[in-house]
C-alpha cells in the first residue's frame, strides 16, 4: 500500500515539476516604453517597526517613479515604539510621504487589512503597491510593476527574496526554501493559474480591487490577504509575475528558527482558503504533502526499503530542477549543500508544517 502510494504520487510530482519547469519558461517580461505613466499609491502597514522603517522609507525617497505621480502613505498599526514618530518625521521632510495612524484595534476587519484598508482609502492613485515594512526597494520597482499592468492585466506579483547580506546557514536554508515556494507559484502563473503571491511584493488597479470589495469578503482572516488578492482579482482581471530584476525585493530573514516556524505555518493555514478557491492549487499541495509524509512513515516499514532511495533519488532531482532552475531565472545564488540539507529534511518538514497549519497552531500580532 505505501509502496504504492510513494510511487503514484511521486507520478504527479513529477508532471508537476514539468508543468513549473515549462510555465517558468513562458514568463516574459513587457520592455514597453511607457510615456505617460499613471498615478501611484505605495500602501504599507506597520506595527512596531522603528528599526525597519528608517531603510524602508530611504528607499522609498529614492525611487526613479514622478513624485508628483507618487503617493507614499505608511499606516501605524497600533505602534507601541517610535513607528509614528519616525513616520512623521519623513513626512515632514517628503512631500508625498504621509502617514495614518491606527489607535484601535477593529472589530470588524483582521488587523493587518484594515490598516491597508484604511490606507487605500485614504489614497487616490490608479496603481496601488504594497509592500511589507522590512523590505529593502529597489530604485526602479514602481516603473517596474507599473509596466507589467499595461499588458491588460488585474494584479502583478512581485520576487521577493531573503536579504543575505549577513550569511549564515540559516539565512541561506530560508533563502532555499522561499525561492522554492515563488519558484512553483511563478510556474504555475506561466500557465496562466494564479495561486498565490507575497504581500512584500504586489501591484493592482484600485478598480480591480474595488471590484472584488476589498477585503471584505475575507475581513475576519488573520492572514491571507495577498493569496486573496492574487486569486480574486486574478481570476477576474488576469495575472503576471514579474521576471524584471529591477523588480526584486529583499526582505529581512528571521532571526529564530521558533520564528521560521511560526510563519510557515501561518502560510500553510491559508490552504483552506485554496481549498474554496482554487481546487488545482489545492491538488498540489496535498500531493507535496502525501509524498512527504509517506517518505517518512516508510522509513518505519522495512518492506518499502527497496523503493524509497529511487523515490527519494527522483524527487531529489525534481527539487533540484526547481530550485536552480528559479535561481537562474531570478538571479540567486546559495550554497549546494543548504540545498541538499533542505531537501532530507522535507519528508520530516512538509507534514509538520501542513498539519500545524490546519489547526493554526500559529501566534500573530495581536
């Protein structure tokens, strides 16, 4: 019976791999010369952010986007450090930087919604970004992101990667398992499916996301809001990933590996959004799961010792094709034996993490 099961799904990784491997291949990026370029409104929430916002907001001042195009609105999510001081201090000093703040919590919409709600509103360009607190930006992102909604397109997601200007194995094993997950999302949207994306990382039209009401249709969810955005306006309006480098997104590692954990498995409970959404997304989660959890059950049956290493060899192969071939496409680099590591420890990983995430056994800012 395990035998198998290891074998059946081991199948459809495979075919899956294939279907990344190719839908990476048929991501292109739109060189279309734009002359009038749309207003745009750069939303961030925070909450106790004082040592991330100084670089953020530098960064933010430094953009190569017409500032009397651009609207940059930081909302202070209930803060208890120096977050709105520092917010009004780069106000005073930029123009189309302003700052909201939030003094109570909601008790109609999860915190972290209602702060981008509150900021959305309280803008009025065409082209809403979004990005997380302790991103670092790159010069060119908004003209970036811009470009890729000119194709027609509702929703764009960014790459986003793990800043590794401290190197350390741990940084790198994140860095490892991050491009992972944006390397199969980026597949699947060169097919044209749009599973999810990262809030550090985003791009849509106001009227998409008017369209769909906001987050309202998910007010009460703690987390998920960037699935949500990709998968309803995506559906609706169509969906790109961004290939341009000038796009690209570092974000700050986690410091613990308690920290690590707790946020994977905070994504992995947004798979019960998947399960009501997108039934294809959901396949492949499951499958990923069933494979991985009957790797490890098989160790303990010694009748499945004379098929586990040729299972175990191909999928080793299938996850190598993925990781370097993502690296190659969004110009990263690692260590090979943070890969090797990485991938021993999935059997053990995946179910643990899918598991927790169905009985959100996760902490999230109050």
């Amino acid at each position: 019976m395990v035998d198998t099961i290891l074998v059946t799904s081991l199948g459809i990784y495979i075919l899956f791999v294939l279907f990344f491997l190719t839908g990476l291949l048929r991501l292109k990026f739109s060189k279309k010369t734009i002359i009038n370029w749309p207003t745009v409104s750069i939303v961030i929430a925070a909450r106790n952010e004082e040592e991330n916002l100084p670089d953020i907001l530098q960064d933010l001042t430094q953009l190569d986007y017409p500032k009397q195009l651009l609207q940059i609105i930081v909302v202070d999510d209930r803060s208890t450090d120096k977050t709105w001081q520092l917010i009004e201090h780069f106000a005073e000093l930029h123009s189309n930087i302003q700052g909201s703040r939030i003094e109570d919590k909601s008790t109609e919409m999860a915190p972290k919604k209602y702060a981008l709600t509150q900021g959305i509103a309280q803008t009025d360009g065409k082209i809403i970004l979004s990005t997380d607190a302790d991103c670092r930006i790159p010069q060119g992102w908004v003209k970036s992101m811009v470009k890729t909604l000119e194709n027609g397109v509702g929703i764009s997601v960014g790459s986003s990667r793990i800043d590794i200007q401290k190197p350390s194995s741990f940084t790198h094993y994140q860095l490892v398992d991050f491009l992972a997950l944006t390397t199969a999302n980026a597949g699947a949207m060169g097919w044209g499916f749009f599973w999810t994306g990262s809030g550090q990382n985003l791009a849509y039209k106001r009227k998409t996301f008017n369209d769909i009401d906001g987050f309202n249709p998910v007010r009460d969810r703690i987390s998920g809001d960037d699935i949500y955005l990709v998968q309803s306006i995506g559906k609706r309006y169509g969906c790109t990933f961004n290939t341009d480098p000038d796009s690209f997104i570092k974000t700050k590692p986690l410091l613990s590996i308690t920290e690590f954990m707790n946020q994977r498995i905070r994504w992995s409970s947004n798979s019960r959004l998947a399960a009501k959404t997108d039934l294809f997304f959901l396949f492949f989660l499951f499958n990923a799961f069933l494979l991985n959890s009957t790797l490890l059950v098989g160790i303990f049956i010694p009748l499945s010792y004379s098929i586990l290493p040729a299972v175990f060899g191909v999928k080793f192969v299938c996850d190598a094709l993925v990781i370097y071939s993502g690296a190659s496409k969004l110009h990263l680099a690692f260590p090979s034996i943070i890969f090797i590591f990485w991938t021993i420890l999935q059997p053990i990983y995946i179910p643990f993490i899918g598991l927790a995430g169905l009985a959100n056994r996760f902490k999230w800012k109050p």
